[in-house]
C-alpha cells in the first residue's frame, strides 16, 4: 500500500525499470494500491485564539507556521529567505517552526544572518500542535520532497489556510486554487508571494479553508484509511486462499 498517488507512480516505474528484481519479490506495479493516512478531524473550526502563554508575550497577528523535522528536503531553509520579505511588511508577525533536527544550528545561524531573531522562533519538538494551529493564521509547506504530510492534513481540519510545495504527495491534499496555494520547491520569492496573497485576502484565505476543512472529512478520515486497509487485507486473504 502507497500513502499518495505520487509513491504509487513512483514505485510502479521503479518495478517496471528492474523486472527482474519484481519478478524475484513477485512484486508487480498492478498491485500497488493507495490508502492515504487519515486523521481525526476534530470539531469544527472555531476563530483564532492567543498563542500559548509558553511562547511569552507577542502581539503575534499573522502567525505563521511551520512543522516537520530540520533536515534538508523539508525546506526550512527557503522558508526562511521567504519570510526575510515578508517580515518587513507584517512589523507584528511571527513564524513558529516546530520540529527537531540535524539543521537546527544552521537554521538559527540563518535567522541571526537574515536578522529576524525578533519574529521566527524554533520551537523543537512541540507536543500540543492542535494548541498552535487555533493560533495559526497561515501553515506553510516548503518541502522539497515529500509522501504524505500529516501537518497538512492537521492544518487543513483545522481550518488553517495552506501554502505548500508542488511535490509529491502535496498536490493530492492542496488543490491549488481551492483548499489551498501550490509553489514550486526552493523558490523562496514564490513563497513569499502565495504566503502574502493569502495574508493579505482574508476572505480568500477563508473560503480555501472551508474547503480544506470538507476535502479532509470527505477524504482523509481515520475512518476512510482504516477501510482501505480492511478492503486489502481482504483482497490479499482472498488471494491467497486461491
């Protein structure tokens, strides 16, 4: 089982590229089947609320924000350059990157480069997402590779507007346009500009939400993936009965 289309095709053309190799795990690109990851969507989306006091005070309007591990393809880095032109036009502003990993010191050495020490915080490894997401104006995307992102999905239940990377899985969860803005990877002046359009279009933002929030209790339930898996592991029971 894939969790995207786009690990689907990927996998279908590596096995179509090595036979052999397939052959040998009697593995073929007609068995592949996509069973996306589900979530809870939770109760409906209510206004933003104040950041967690942990955070200390900060007038903090828009919030933006990030989470995933501080490796390479997750694109922090981008985000970053991109932030460093919006940061002069939103004085109020903060971008929360939540997340652990090998990048963190040079993620803050660029945040001291950029100076924007006043409005990015690395947060680690945060518990209490659902907490950050009521306080969250805009969640952004910059990956440069990516399956399925769970943050996504949270976001989108949440009622958050989303800006994401045009890669892998991505474009299955953010239909650009309609729940949500796709970029391209590592184009920092490109994601500034689909973060500003939906800062600055409240309405807009508004209404990509709303459909976020309806594509994730249509699709991407706990309940939907569950029955995937229910509806293969029965194919498979039935096959190897024969």
């Amino acid at each position: 089982a894939c969790v995207s289309q786009a690990i689907q095709r990927d996998l279908a053309e590596r096995l179509a590229l090595d036979p052999a190799h397939s052959r040998a795990r009697e593995l073929h690109p007609e068995m592949l089947r996509v069973i996306y990851n589900g979530i809870e969507p939770g109760p409906p989306p209510g206004p933003r609320v104040p950041l967690p006091a942990d955070l200390g005070p900060h007038p903090a309007r828009p919030v933006v924000l990030t989470a995933a591990r501080l490796a390479p393809q997750k694109g922090i880095a981008h985000l970053l350059d991109a932030w460093a032109r919006l940061a002069p036009t939103f004085p109020e502003g903060l971008l929360l990157v939540a997340g652990e990993g090998p990048l963190r010191q040079d993620l803050e050495a660029q945040v001291a480069a950029l100076g924007l020490a006043p409005s990015v915080r690395l947060l680690g490894f945060c518990e209490d997402m659902d907490a950050l997401l009521r306080a969250t104006d805009l969640a952004v995307v910059p990956s440069l590779a990516e399956g399925q992102s769970i943050f996504t999905l949270e976001a989108m239940a949440r009622g958050v507007p989303v800006v994401a990377s045009r890669v892998g899985g991505l474009p299955e969860m953010v239909r650009e346009g309609r729940t949500g803005l796709l970029v391209p990877p590592g184009d920092p002046p490109a994601l500034a500009a689909a973060m500003a359009r939906l800062l600055n279009n409240q309405e807009l933002a508004s209404t990509m939400a709303r459909e976020a929030r309806a594509l994730v209790e249509k699709e991407w339930t706990m309940a939907r993936m569950l029955a995937g898996y229910r509806g293969l592991y029965r194919e498979v029971w039935h096959t190897v009965k024969r």
